[in-house]
C-alpha cells in the first residue's frame, strides 16, 4: 500500500465517487476502483459500499480514513519540506479566477513568475462560475467576495476599491452628473449579479453610506464586456479599480465622483485565495501565494498613492 494509493482514497471519499476521484486525477475509472479493490483485499475490509447510483463508506472504512487522512497530510508536508532543503519550487500548479481577473492581474505576472520559478508550470482556468477545486483538481483560486464561505482555507488578496466611470465622449454628450443621486435618472450600465444591477452604495468621507438606485437598457454578465462597453459611451458604469486603472491613467474613461468611496453593495468587497483546506501547502502552491499577495501589495499601495 504506498502513498499515492492513499491518497487516491482519500479523495475518493472527498468526492464521494470514483467518477469523480478518477476525473481529479486524469486517470481511467476502472484505475482508481482496482487501487480500491487492492487496499480492501489488503485490509480484508470493505471501505466503501458501492450501488449503481451511490458511493459510501462502511463504518471501517470511516474509522481508517479518518486515521489516515492526517497522517498522509504529514508524510506530504514532510516530503515538501525536505524537498524545499534543497530544491527549487518544481511541478504543475492549476488555479482558477474570473475570466477578468486572470486577464487583468494574473497574466501580466506570469513573465516575472516563470523568471523567478523557471520550474514550476502554471495552468489557468478562467471562469466566472465558482469550480469546486476538488473536484477539478485544482490548487487554488481568487474569488471577489465580501468574505468567503464554505470549508476552503482563505487569505485576503486586496482590499477592492470600485469607481463609477464613464467616456469623455459620454460626458461631451449627456453632460457630467453633479453627485451621485443623479444616476437614478441615467442610463446605466449594470452588471448582471445581484448586488451590482439595482443599487450602488455611495460614502463621502466620514458621512453615512447612501444608496443610488439604478437602471438602464443594458445588463451585462461579463466585466470585460462592461468595461468595454463604458469605454464605447454606452453609460456610466461601476467597475472594479484594478479593471480599470490602466483606463483612467491614459483618459479612456473618468472617475465621475473620485472624492465618494463607492462599492456595488458592502465596501469590504476584497479579493480572497481559496485553497483545500488541509494541514501543509506543497511548495509550489506556498511561493504562489506569498509572489501573488507581494506584488498586490506593491500595485495596492501604488493606487492608493495615486488616489491620495
């Protein structure tokens, strides 16, 4: 029984099928049933019961999962460890974040990643619908979120800033708004999740949060194509400070109320790093993280000058 065996298992169980445990590893199903079958003759106990339409663990097989679920987590933290005395960060890491997010801010990174871990290949996964990590085998993803839910390991990313900008040719053509409230009668663009289509939150310095309700003729469920359309005049439109930061530096579009802090609807939004939750983090997973918050940091800190 060696440890990849183990492993195999346990995610088995996580996943709750073979399908799924067999999908996770890139492997053929009857692969990971044999490695199954082979630890059950091994312990001459029967680990999962198995139907045509479900997967579950027996009571021993509960109790020895359970056993060795953390010591398979320690004999891998003890292997990344030793490995790390005397090895460069090496191996695939897949991670996941919105289709936007990759493109905006992690793709520009990827040419000082690879310089200064020449070992470690990235796979990316865009995606605007939350993928089970798990499931899909992956590392880790950044999710934009007020605060995350669920059994995921979490650790902040940024804090999200939010402007409501529009076109010179927009304002040329339907006149600036002098204060927020005048969106009410604009033709917004609004973004198709529910806290960002009908209301948007105002604060101007240490005054209460007000909202503006919204509306307009278009909804749109990407942020590129929000952004791209308030870059063609189509409105005003909220958007995320780094989507747009490289737009208001070269006058593409214009910050319409810069003295109001703005969200869509709680102003703690902030960028997150899920990954499984589990005891240790494989090397490659570890310089990921630390590179990716290092260089938020430093972009973070840049705009919050350039606000000031």
């Amino acid at each position: 029984m060696d440890l990849q065996a183990l492993k195999t298992i346990l995610l088995v169980r996580d996943l709750g099928s073979l399908a799924a445990a067999a999908r996770a590893l890139d492997l053929d199903a009857s692969n990971v049933s044999r490695t199954v079958s082979a630890i059950e003759r091994e312990l001459g106990q029967r680990l999962f019961q198995r139907s045509t339409r479900k997967l579950s663990l027996t009571e021993a097989g509960e109790a020895y999962l359970q056993r060795v679920a953390p010591l398979v987590e320690e004999i891998e933290a003890a292997n990344e460890d030793i490995a790390a005395r005397s090895q460069q960060p090496r191996g695939t890491l897949r991670m996941t974040a919105s289709v936007a997010f990759v493109l905006e801010g992690i793709v520009p990174l990827l040419p000082v990643f690879h310089d200064r871990y020449p070992d470690i290949s990235v796979e990316l996964f865009p995606s605007d619908s939350n993928l089970d990590l798990l499931a899909e085998g992956l590392d880790l993803a950044v999710r934009l979120a007020a605060a995350p839910k669920g059994d995921l390991i979490s650790t902040k990313l940024l804090q999200t800033h939010y402007r409501v900008v529009a076109s010179q040719d927009y304002l040329e053509r339907e006149g600036h708004p002098e204060a927020p409230g005048d969106l009410s009668a604009r033709n917004c663009l609004c973004f198709a999740l529910p806290d960002f289509r009908n209301a948007w939150r105002f604060r101007l310095g240490d005054d209460a949060p007000f909202d503006v309700e919204v509306s307009g003729r278009t909804t749109i469920s990407s942020a590129l194509a929000l952004r791209e359309a308030a870059r063609l005049g189509l409105g005003p439109a909220l958007l995320a400070d780094w989507l747009i930061a490289s737009d208001l530096k070269d006058g593409r579009l214009v910050d319409l109320f810069p003295g109001h802090t703005c969200a869509p609807a709680n102003f703690e939004t902030a960028a997150w790093i899920l990954y499984p939750s589990r005891a240790y983090l494989p090397l490659k997973v570890r310089v990921m993280i630390d590179f990716l918050k290092t260089e938020f940091a430093r972009a973070d800190a840049l705009s919050t000058r350039a606000r000031d």
